[in-house]
C-alpha cells in the first residue's frame, strides 16, 4: 500500500538514465590582478529509471538540481592566487529529492507525483581556496568549503540510504610538472564527520524512536595530464 507500482521499488538491479540540460559560464579579468565569473546550470531533466517506478516520485523521475553561483580570484602576487565562491544548489526542486517523506504515513504512495522523496532542501555553498606557484615545475593548492547540509530533522528516516550531512570540508593537492608535455596531480579531500539526530523521525505506526544519520568523508585522487 505504500507504493503505486509494488512491482518496480526493490531488487531490479542496475537501471540507467540520460537527460538534458543546459550550462552556460562567463569569466572576465576587471583588472590585472582580479578576475571575475558567473554560473548557471538549468535543472537537468532526466529520463525515467523504470525499474524503480515504484520509488522514486514522479514514476521513477530522479533529475539533477538547478544551481548557480558566482566566483572571484586574486592574484596576490608572488606566485600567490586566492579565491572564493558562492554557489547556491536548490535540491528541493526536484520531487524525489525534495519532497517530505511525511506524507508516506498521511496517504501518498512511492512513485506517485506527490510521492515521498529525501526531504532535502535548498542549500548554499561558500568556498575560499589558495593555489601557490612553489617553483616553475610545482604547484599547491588548498581549500575549504562550508554548507548548511539539507536534511531537516523530521527527514532523516529515509535518509539512512543518503545521509549528505556533512558539512565542512579541507581539500589538498598539488600539480608537478614532470616534462613540458607531461604532468602529475595529486588531490585530498576530507569532509568532517557531522551528526543530525531525528526529531519525530519515525512514526509510531512504524513502532517509533528516531532514525539518526552521522558521516564523513575522504576522497583521493591521482591524475596524469598530457600536452600535445
């Protein structure tokens, strides 16, 4: 009963899905030392997983949030570049990312128009980040970035599948020029470990108590680059 397709929400392995959308950029140095941009990325309307009609709202819709955002860097000399963004990601536009869950205990059904989704909402991301030229053949980067994560406490049962609540992140990396046509990068990530506990979670139809989400992060990434 809590589906409109039963038949498609579990155990139908791999699906896949293709989209449109549309990103357009400006960037423009105002001076000799300061250089501006801009962003904006429509929502990227994405088909159908079939297999899992029956979960997703909107019959299996799961499409990318529109965002946006604006940027600048300064060349503070001495090999020095600092930089800073502000980036705003509306997930609560998108139905089954954003719709409550709540209404899967007063009536609505998985995968229908109005079905429940992850409860996310709108959230805006700010960045500052330094890259330093150590030498000619080597290059260090760092960053940090913050949010206000977009679970609200009354959403994090369906969360326990996706619990984005991380907040605050450092980034590392560096770039060596090996050759003139080759080069190797080398970045770290760690998002610190963040809690949100439950506040009228679960309902007690479903025996109650609260469903209470917690992760961090780290990534690594090794690139090589080369110049033809």
């Amino acid at each position: 009963m809590f589906s409109s397709d039963p038949a498609n929400v579990t155990d139908r392995g791999y699906d896949t899905s293709t989209g449109w959308g549309v990103r357009v950029g400006w960037t423009g140095q105002v001076t000799p030392s300061v250089t501006l941009g801009a962003t904006y990325q429509t929502k990227t309307q994405m088909g159908k997983f079939d297999k899992y009609k029956g979960l997703f709202a909107e019959q299996g819709g799961f499409d990318i949030p529109e965002n946006y955002g604006v940027g600048v860097a300064w060349k503070a000399g001495s090999g020095l570049t600092l930089a800073a963004d502000v980036q705003q990601i509306n997930y609560g536009d998108v139905a089954s990312v954003g719709n409550p869950v709540d209404c899967l205990f007063t009536g609505c059904q998985l995968g229908a128009d109005n079905g429940a989704g992850f409860g996310w909402q709108n959230t805006t991301v700010y960045k500052i980040g330094a890259s330093y030229e150590w030498s000619r053949s080597l290059t260090l980067r760092g960053g940090y970035v913050t949010l206000k994560q977009p679970i609200p406490a009354s959403q994090t049962l369906f969360n326990i599948v996706a619990p984005g609540v991380v907040e605050n992140h450092v980034t590392l990396g560096a770039t060596w020029q090996v050759s003139n046509q080759s080069e190797l990068t080398v970045g770290y990530m760690h998002a610190f470990e963040n809690k949100v506990n439950g506040a009228g979670s679960i309902p007690p139809s479903m025996g109650g108590g609260e469903a209470n989400l917690r992760m961090s992060q780290d990534s690594l990434g090794i690139a090589w680059g080369w110049k033809y």
